[in-house]
C-alpha cells in the first residue's frame, strides 16, 4: 500500500475527556481488553515471509504459513530497521491493472483475489470461504473483478455489506459493470485490535491510523483515550505503515493477523463499539452455480422501473404474493440516464431514475421464484440475475 496519509480532520482530545453517554450506551458493548505489553527486541520478531514457492503458502489456510525471517541475533539500531524493512518488502504487493501482464501463479491451489494487503479482513474471508486458496491481494475493487474476468484468478471475494457501517456502493456498482456472477457468500465477524510498535505503550500513543470505518466503528474506545484518527485505504494497510515508518506516537486498528505479519504488538483486542460486527462477503465467479433446492438458496437481481404511482410496491408485491422473502434492498442512481423528465403538470420538473438491487431466499430452481420473475419483468424496463447460491448458515465465530 501506498505510504501516503490523509490527516483526518478531527481535533485531538485530551485524554482527561470521556465520551458522553447516547442511547447505543444502554445496549450490551463489548469488554475491550488491554494486553500487558509485551517488548521483544525486534530482532526476535518473527515477520512471515510469503515468497512464492510450491511448497509454502501465501494467503491461504493460517496453519500452513510460508517460514519466518529471522534476521541476525546482533544488530545494531540501523541494521535492525532495514533487516525489518526488507522483511516487510518482501511480502507481496497488491495487483494492480498495470501488473496484469506481469502477473504469474504458482498454479497449485485455486486462486482468490481480495482487496487490500496481506492481513486485511478480505483476506481471512477469502480464506474461510475457500481453505487452502492461495489468496492474491488487489490494490482495488475494480482490480479484484478485473482480475478474475481476465483468467488471472479463479474467484473472488469481497465485501458488499457490514452490520454497522452499511452497503459497500462501490462493489454494488461494480456488479453491475462486470459480467462476474455470484456463486456464494461469507459472513466474517471483525474484530479490532489496537496495534503499535513494540516498546510503545497505549499512554505513548497521539494518533491511529485506519480505514474510516474501522476508526467509526471503534469511535468510543478511541475517544476515551484522546487519539486522533487518519484515514488510510485499508486496516492492513495502517498496520502495514506503522511498521514500515517505525512510529513511536502512531498505533493502528486492525486484525491480530495484521499484528503477527506486521511484527506489531496487540495493546487491545476487541475495541470495537458494537460485539455485532460482522461483514457480509460476497464469492464471485466467472461462471454461475447450478442452482438447487437441496439446502436453502438466495437470489440476487437489479432492475430498473419507469416512474410512476406504486411502481416499486408493485414490484416488491411479486415477492409477497408468492411467500418470498426479501433479504435485502438496495438503491443507487441509474448512471448514464441519472434524471428524468416529468411527463405531467404536477410542478416537478426532474426524477431521478434508479437501479434496485434485491437479495431475496429462493433458488432460481424453485418455479415460484421463476414466476416471480417473470411477473417482474411485466413492467421492469430492465432485469439481471447476478447469482443463485447458498445462503451461509456457518455461525459467526
């Protein structure tokens, strides 16, 4: 990931200040728990390797690691930081559109592209719905679906919605863009750690550096210690810099896998504000599953509708006649035709016209879902089906 990092625009609080007490107080909240600092000299830090052989992995299942770099047991300060910094070279950089050419698998295992770098959250997803997948890590999500379109991978894994931060647009846009199709999904339950340096102590800390969800999503912890919060592209990507930068005032939240790859130590675990913090993954493939009816399925589609009086009632009514039910809903701008002329006196000169994205618990082999369907395409002035798989049952660890 790139080195570069905005400053958020927050100013800092003292340390003396405690968050003020909302409604989200009364619900149950999850006990952040502080680690007793651990300071192993660096030269001791074990930073996996993920050099790209046959026999090691690099993404896959966590019980089969490529070796760790253990650099010389005498060091001075200055060989300490660049035997640290090459460790952490060597990892592999995010694919990027420009690398496609470039870019040569092992060949072995499937293959699964997820955003970020090595320890994001994509990552551990991809790797619970495939074990054993040799995971490949894209800069973007745009490069992820080209990735897969292109052959360079087989599948790929990537977020389309969190319980506390909402839909991911961007890949709810980028569905409809590529011709990938959705053959299942993966509920992943996020669990944030704050991370530093070794020898650096939470009272050290004036600033955390993360992706903007995640520093929302622990605002309460991270304003009952004072710090103030930088945006980066991802949560990897944060621990990846205070380790690479050697930051003594900087920490960052991000996975305890950040942690070990990163060679940073966990300060507390489980700072999220909400124990429920789970994102929806969806699994995308060149070509559909066959769909079936022996265990339960859902549906995706978008389509578009003309402008009218109960227009959408009726097309959620096709669901409801039929005892379907609905999952999720979500709307976004219709791009290349974003608004709409009114066609009366009624004094509203313009509409805007929008794609529905509707997730729905029926498989495409079940006819009522096929009369569903073809009720809806009546009087939708466009329909596609993205995917039919299994629905994820697995519990949430």
């Amino acid at each position: 990931m790139a080195a570069s990092v905005a400053r958020s625009q927050l100013t800092p609080l003292s340390r003396q200040i405690t968050a003020k007490p909302s409604q989200s107080d009364q619900t149950p909240k999850c006990i952040v728990r502080f680690r007793p600092l651990n300071i192993p000299r660096r030269f001791n830090v074990a930073v996996k390797a993920s050099i790209n052989r046959n026999d090691e992995k690099i993404g896959g299942n966590n019980n089969k690691t490529a070796p760790a770099l253990h650099p010389q047991s005498i060091l001075d300060d200055d060989e300490e930081d660049a035997a640290s910094n090459d460790s952490l070279n060597s990892l592999p950089r995010p694919l990027s559109s420009a690398q496609f050419s470039n870019f040569v698998s092992n060949g072995s295992r499937l293959r699964v592209a997820y955003q970020g770098v090595r320890g994001a959250y994509s990552e551990s997803a991809a790797e619970k719905a495939y074990p054993n997948c040799e995971a490949v890590p894209c800069e973007q999500f745009d490069t992820a679906f080209e990735a897969v379109e292109r052959w360079l991978v087989d599948r790929a894994v990537l977020p389309i919605e969190n319980s506390l931060g909402g839909s991911i647009h961007r890949n709810y846009d980028l569905l409809l863009r590529h011709r990938l199709h959705i053959v299942g999904e993966v509920k992943f339950a996020v669990r944030h750690c704050l991370l530093a340096n070794p020898g650096v102590k939470v009272e050290d800390l004036k600033r955390v550096l993360s992706h903007p969800q995640a520093l929302a999503q622990c605002e309460n912890t991270l304003t009952k210690l004072g710090l103030v919060r930088e945006a980066v592209d991802d949560t990897a990507g944060a621990a990846k810099y205070v380790s690479f930068e050697q930051l003594k005032d900087a920490g960052a939240v991000a996975s305890s896998s950040a942690a070990a790859i990163y060679g940073l130590n966990i300060l507390a675990e489980d700072i999220q504000d909400d124990c429920d913090n789970v994102t929806r993954f969806l699994m995308l493939a060149r070509e559909p599953i066959i769909p079936g009816t022996d265990r339960p399925f859902k549906t995706s589609i978008v389509f578009s509708l003309e402008e009218g009086p109960g227009v959408l009632f009726k097309a959620l009514a096709v669901f409801a006649l039929r005892q379907i039910n609905l999952t999720k809903i979500e709307s976004r701008p219709l791009r290349n035709q974003p608004l709409r002329s009114s066609d009366d006196n009624s004094g509203f000169g313009k509409y805007f016209d929008y794609l529905f994205y509707v997730d729905f618990e029926a498989s495409m082999a079940d006819q009522k879902a096929q009369n569903a369907l073809r009720h809806l395409k009546e009087f939708a002035t466009f329909l596609r089906v993205l995917g039919s798989y299994p629905i994820d049952t697995t519990i949430v660890p």
